[in-house]
C-alpha cells in the first residue's frame, strides 16, 4: 500500500488527468461546483479551487430537516475557510415550501427533489461555463449497469465525465469520475475535511441501488478493477453511438429550457400549489 504522501499526490493526478483528458475545464471557463456539504463535492470544490482559483460553491438547501441543514453549515464553515465563495438557494425562497412540507407520499421524493434541484441549479449556473458534481467511479458504475437492467437507453448514452452540449443547460462535468469512493474517503479523512461521512438523507430510496452497489462492491473485491472497466468500456462504446440531438422549447412559467410548455419542475410546484 502507497504511503498516506503518495497516495494524496496520485490521487490529486488522477484527478487533474480526468479534467485534462476529457477537457472538462477549458482555457477562460467560469466553474461552479454543485454543493451538498457531503465528501465528494467538498473535495470536487477544494481541488477544482487548487488547481484554478476562483471556483464558486453553489448549494440548494432542499429542506430536509436534521439532514440538510447540518450538511449546508459543514460547507459555509469549510467555504470560509477556504477563502471560497458560497451561494446557497433554497426550495423555500424560490418557490413557498420545503421538501419536507411538499411530500405527502404521492410522490417519490428523489424525483420531485432532483427535479427542482437541477431547475434551481441551472438556473442560478446561467453565468458559468460548467457546473461541476461530486459523482465518483462507484456512482458512475452502478448507474450505467442500473440504466442497463433497466433499459434506460437515453440515460444510459447521456452520462460520461462531461454531458454534450444542449441549448439552455450549464454544461455538467464530473472531475471525480476514475475516484474510487473508498479513496475519496481516504483523501478527505488524511486533509481533515469537516464532512460527515455516513449520515444518508432520509428520503433516500435504496433498494435498487443499494442491490447493485452490493453486487458491484462484492464483484471488485475478487476482481479488481471491474468498476474501471465498466466505465472504461462505457466510455469506448459511447464513442460510436449517434445521440439524437434533443431540442428543447422554453417552459411558459420559468423560461428554463423544456421539452413541453410547463417544464417538469414547475409542474411539480404548481401541484404544491
Ligand atoms: Fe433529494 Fe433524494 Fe437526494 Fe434526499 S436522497 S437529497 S430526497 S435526491
């Protein structure tokens, strides 16, 4: 096993090879990380900031009480710090309630929360070139093989360290895509980040992930390297697939881009309504 030095120094070169190789940050771009408190896009905010300067902290405060609120004070204490600047909205301000006041069990709560999250984030990213996200190699590969059991072709071709270009979205890059979860841990536990490590949001629905998280976990300690592979393998097939370009209109409420009249986020907050 390396040395706690060499395994920061490696680490860090993983990362920046990922941002080089796949062009992740260009030349002049203006980056903002999407921020939860958690490990992964803490540590997503602190090296994009080493390595450029000038990063901006971009968090959405859901409303999960006892869960967001701890998470979002973990990240204004490391933002100040770190000397970063933060910006934090809320389901609150934006549109009356909380994700807690909206659920009453008609809906799965990742979906409604996901789905105005990314309204929220891409509407205050507009002045950015890229946002960044905390997904790591684990995240990355039980997505592909969750889209691939269930056949969700769309999802499947659409993901990859950096998304394609569409009209009215903030390009989404993923500086952690070749990090194993367990050196991400590694890393922000040798620095000392004041994240909270295994506190999950209570909202989360596991079974599906959590059942391809243990195959998957299972499966690389007897053959290592297998998540790499998916993703590797993934990355080479993408490369010959023809993705139909996707157009999208303007919703009628927000004016955020939308493939109908009212996007998906504003009908959901017009149902709270
Ligand atoms: Fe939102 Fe679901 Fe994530 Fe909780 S687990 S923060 S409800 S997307």
């Amino acid at each position: 096993m390396d040395s706690d030095e060499e395994f920061v120094v490696a680490f860090e070169k993983k990362v920046f090879d990922t941002v080089k190789n796949f062009n992740l940050v260009e030349k002049g771009d203006r980056v903002v990380v999407a921020c939860s408190g958690g490990k992964d896009s803490t540590l997503v905010l602190y090296l994009l900031n080493k390595f450029f300067g000038g990063v901006v902290a971009l968090a959405v405060d859901e409303g999960i009480k006892g869960y967001r609120d701890k998470s979002i004070n973990d990240l204004k204490i490391f933002c100040d710090e770190q000397g970063i600047e933060l910006r934090v909205y809320s389901f609150a301000e934006e549109f009356g309630k909380s994700l807690d006041k909206v659920l009453d069990g008609s809906v799965n709560p990742c979906t409604v929360c996901g789905t105005i999250r990314r309204q929220i984030l891409n509407k205050y990213a507009v002045d950015f070139d890229k946002i960044a996200t905390g997904h790591n190699m684990d995240d990355e590969s039980q997505a592909v093989l969750m889209n691939l059991f269930k056949s969700n072709v769309d999802l499947l071709w659409n993901s990859g360290p950096i998304s394609g270009k569409v009209e009215g979205f903030v390009q989404r890059i993923k500086p952690l895509y070749f990090c194993l979860e367990r050196d991400v841990v590694r890393y922000v536990k040798l620095k000392g980040f004041k994240v909270c490590l295994i506190k999950s949001c209570p909202y989360r629905v596991t079974a599906f992930r959590k059942q391809v998280r243990e195959l998957l976990d299972d499966y690389e300690l007897s053959n290592v390297g297998v998540k790499k592979n998916i993703l590797e393998k993934h990355l080479s097939l993408l490369k010959n697939v023809n993705l139909k370009k996707r157009t999208f209109g303007y919703c009628s409420v927000c004016g955020g881009p939308s493939l109908g009249k009212l996007c998906k986020a504003c009908q959901f907050i017009k149902s709270f309504k």
